[in-house]
C-alpha cells in the first residue's frame, strides 16, 4: 500500500470521526474549533503587531535598508539576466577589423566598421610573458576568484570613502571585461555595481583562458588601438606572439591609464612609466620570479629600451611601416578607403567579414605611390591613378595634381607596368581583388 493511499485513508476517517463528534457532542465541539481558530489568528497578529512596531520604531533608517535592498536586487536581476543577453564567445566579442593584405599577403590596410584598429587573436598566439605580467599587475588572484576579489573590493571602498570619491580601481580582470564589453567608462558607484552580476555570468559561461583571452583583444592599448595585436602591430612592428620582455613590460604597465600613458603622444608620461617600472621589478624579487639580479637588469633593460623607443613615433601614419595603423590626428591617404568606397558604390558591404582579403595590390609598389602624394582625406577620392599589370592593379594613387600621372609614369614603366585612371567609385572589382 502506497504512502499517498494511506493518507487518503487518514483523511477519511478523520472527517468521519470530526462528523460522529459533531453529532454526539454538537456544541462543545463546535466551539472548541472556533476557540483553536481564534487563538490561531490571535497569534498571527501579535507576530504582526510586533514586527510592525519594531519597523516602526526603527524609522526610516530600516525603511531606506530595505528600498536599497529592493532597488539593488533588481538591477543586480536585471544586469544578470538581461542587460548582459546571452553568452556564447563569438556572441561577446567586439567587432575588428578585416586585414587587407598584399598579393604577397604582407599586410596594407585595414578596413574597420569602427574608429580605430582591432585585430583577434587566439589566447595561444599572444606572448606567455605578456599573459604573465597582465595577470600580475591587474588581478593577481584571476586564477583563484570567481570574479570578485573580496579583499580588494573594500580596500578600495576604504579608499573611495576617505577621498569622497572613486579613486581606486580595485576590479578584477573579469570586472573590467564586463565593463569594456556591456557597460559605459564613467566612473559611477552604479556602473561599479552593475560589473558584478556580470562578471559572475562571464565566470559561470567561460573559462578563465576564454575571459583572459577575450581581455586582451578587447582593451584599448592607445587612442584607437584596440587588442594587444594591433598594439604589439604599431608600436613594435610584430605580432603578439614575438613581443620581447621589455616590450611586454610597457604594454603591461599602460594598460590602467593608455592615453595617459602613451609615450608618443604623452612624452611626459616617462617618468610615471619608469617608477611603475621600478615597483614592478620589485615585486618580481619580492615574490621569488627572479632573483635580484635578474630584476635589476630587467629594469636597466627596459629603461635603456624606454629611452630609444619613445623616439620613434612615427611621422606618418603608414609611412612604409610592415604594420600600418591610424595614429594622431594626421589623415594619409589608405587602400582600405578606396576599397570601402568600391565595395559601397557596388552593394559589396558584406563582401567581407573578418577573415584577412588578398588584394592584387603589391606593398612596395605602392609605398612608393604614396611617399609621392602621401596626405589625402577620403572625401577627396574621386579619380585614381593605378598602376597595372594586365587587367590586375599593382598600386594605386588618388589623382590631385597634373604633374603626379608625369611622376608615376616612370615607376610603372621600370617595372613592365602600364597606368590608368579610374574614378574611385568604377574600378573594377576584379581588378582591386581576385
């Protein structure tokens, strides 16, 4: 007999034994089960005038507690349930950039559906030590939490109190991703708040190499450099995977503040780059990943490697560079316009996504059209001069003065090739790309 039958049996003769009583008793019975109800109630509400009273005697102080409790339950529900959407890897990335590259497959250009470069790669393909310092100096326990440092949290509220505002970060790397990738920059107790739901979904949807690697490609390393490739591609000439120790060293040291921190358009900022040096090479001694030695000639390394490299901004912001980038405010004249004006006049806008585009273009060639007539904006493309080969364009070059066609002429007859003017918006495609 199942335990469900039993107590459909119980039931019954409970009911049946309640209407005998009843019957036998009438009265007594009756008000005895007024009594038991009576006393029920009663109870009920002294539990209620009692906690009423306590509220009420507490005054607005607990009334405030649980508004803000209410409040924050619900953005923090909100944050964790639909502001952040659904998770998947490819569904959170930012957008980058298609890479452009030359018949040879040397990169030209790049054609961004954003201001600035942005160029993905895989966690495996950027520098270990690179890997090694980010951790360190911005989340030293990112293997160990869950997406919140506790500790480091009230240290910075500890701080944020005695200054009367936010001053210290205290953000855990996967706070910061959440941050870059779903929230606004401003520096709000809400925005701090709204990170932490967040940051729990990236925990609980990904693992710590997949947020790591998401960190990486999504932080700004500069005014519109985005991604440690196109940081490492325009400040080094290499890729992430070749960066060396001191190059892994700056870049790490940039990342709290990296306009503020750029040292070729905030010179000033050497010193305050040499003495976050200076605490990093400590901590290397102090935590045992070097010895003392070691640690002092890491920083004369990186000092000596400050010194030269902070030289080198480059004037232009192509200028024959292996690794081309927008820099500052000067505008040169650049494949990806032409080829963004091409693909437009033609309804090509989902001719290309991510994946890198082979152009018939040959790099060298067209560096040397370039150093002819190197500042343009885009609004001036109307007629370009092109360098053939066969029906296939070898280099390009917008048409502002008579004289030009007379100078390139030479450079393309040295070479076997013909010239020819298209206007910007007829070039054949299958003379652009294959």
């Amino acid at each position: 007999m199942t335990s469900s039958v039993v107590l459909y049996i119980l039931l019954v003769l409970g009911g049946l034994l309640f209407l005998v009583a009843l019957f036998m008793f009438g009265q007594a019975v009756w008000e005895t089960v007024v009594a038991v109800f009576r006393i029920f109630f009663a109870t009920i509400g002294a539990v209620l005038r009692f906690f009423g009273s306590s509220l009420l005697a507490l005054g607005w102080y607990i009334t405030g507690v649980l508004l803000l409790a209410a409040i924050g339950g619900g953005v923090i529900g909100y944050t964790y349930w639909f502001k952040a959407g659904g998770f998947d890897l490819a569904g959170v990335r930012p957008p980058v950039c298609t890479e452009l590259l030359d018949r040879k497959g040397n990169v030209l250009d790049y054609l961004c559906p954003f201001e600035g470069v942005r160029v993905w790669r895989p966690l495996e393909s950027i520098s270990t030590n690179l890997r090694m310092l980010v951790v360190m100096l911005e989340d030293d326990k990112f293997y160990e939490h869950g997406g919140l440092d506790i500790d480091e949290i009230w240290n910075s509220l500890e701080t944020d109190l005695e200054k009367h505002k936010i001053a210290r970060g205290g953000s855990t790397i996967t706070q910061q991703l959440a941050k870059n990738l779903f929230l606004s920059k401003e520096k709000s107790l809400l925005r701090k708040a709204s990170e932490v739901p967040i940051a729990m979904r990236l925990e609980r949807e990904f693992t710590k190499d997949q947020i790591l690697e998401l960190y990486l490609n999504t932080i700004e390393w500069g005014p519109g450099i985005f991604g440690i490739e196109a940081a490492s591609r325009l400040y080094f000439d290499h890729e992430a995977s070749a960066l060396k120790e001191e190059e892994a060293w700056l870049l790490a040291l940039m990342i709290p503040n990296p306009k503020e921190l750029c040292l070729w358009s905030q010179p000033r900022a050497k010193r305050s780059i040499l003495h976050r040096a200076r605490h990093l090479a400590t901590r290397l001694y102090q935590e045992h990943r070097m010895s003392k030695a070691e640690s002092e000639q890491a920083y004369a390394t990186f000092e000596a490697f400050i010194e030269n490299w902070s030289t080198t901004k480059p004037l232009a912001l192509r200028g024959g560079r292996k690794y081309p980038a927008r820099w500052g405010n000067e505008h040169t004249f650049s494949v990806a316009e032409v080829v963004s004006v091409r693909r437009g006049a033609a309804g090509l806008l989902k001719r290309f996504r991510q994946a890198p585009v082979r152009l018939n273009i040959d790099r060298e060639l067209q560096e040397k059209l370039e150093a002819l007539q190197p500042a343009i904006h885009a609004h001036d493309l109307s007629d370009m001069l092109a360098v053939m080969e066969g029906s296939e364009i070898r280099g390009m070059i917008p048409v502002t003065k008579s004289k030009l066609a007379a100078e390139v002429k030479p450079i393309a007859e040295a070479q076997g090739f013909t010239t020819q003017v298209f206007p910007a918006r007829n070039i054949p495609p299958g003379a652009l790309w294959p």
